[in-house]
C-alpha cells in the first residue's frame, strides 16, 4: 500500500511540478501524518524535494521552444 502511494505521490508531482501536502492527502485519502510520512522517505531516497508544505519533481522536465532548440542547434 505505501509502494502505491509512493508512485501515486510521484505521478502527481511530475503532473503539478509542485503540490500541497493538504492536497495530496485529499487526493489519496490519508492523514495529513501519513502524507509527510511518505514525503520525509521519498525525500531521502532522493524522488522529490519537500519544503514549506509541499512537494517539487527532483527531475526537471525537458524546456520546449526557443530556447531548447538553441541548446540542440549545432556548434559553429
């Protein structure tokens, strides 16, 4: 059951980029306790970044558009 949380809580923040502790607790129905539970070891195991209340996606999504083509553009 925690496993499942685990992955319900990280497909929830690389869907939100951010999320409130109050709401992942109302999404996944559990105690607000249980959900900083979960935070405080998935922080350590190094899956997301808790501070102030919420949680935040260690792995930065690819940027889109100009400036991401820029990157990609070959060197001169």
């Amino acid at each position: 059951m925690k496993k499942k949380r685990h992955q319900a809580i990280l497909q929830l923040v690389e869907q939100h980029e951010v999320v409130q502790v109050s709401e992942l607790a109302q999404w996944l129905e559990v105690s607000l306790e249980t959900i900083r539970r979960d935070l405080s070891d998935m922080q350590d195991q190094g899956l997301i970044l808790r501070r102030h209340g919420r949680a935040r996606c260690l792995i930065q999504q690819p940027a889109t558009g100009w400036m991401n083509s820029l990157q990609r553009a070959p060197q001169l």
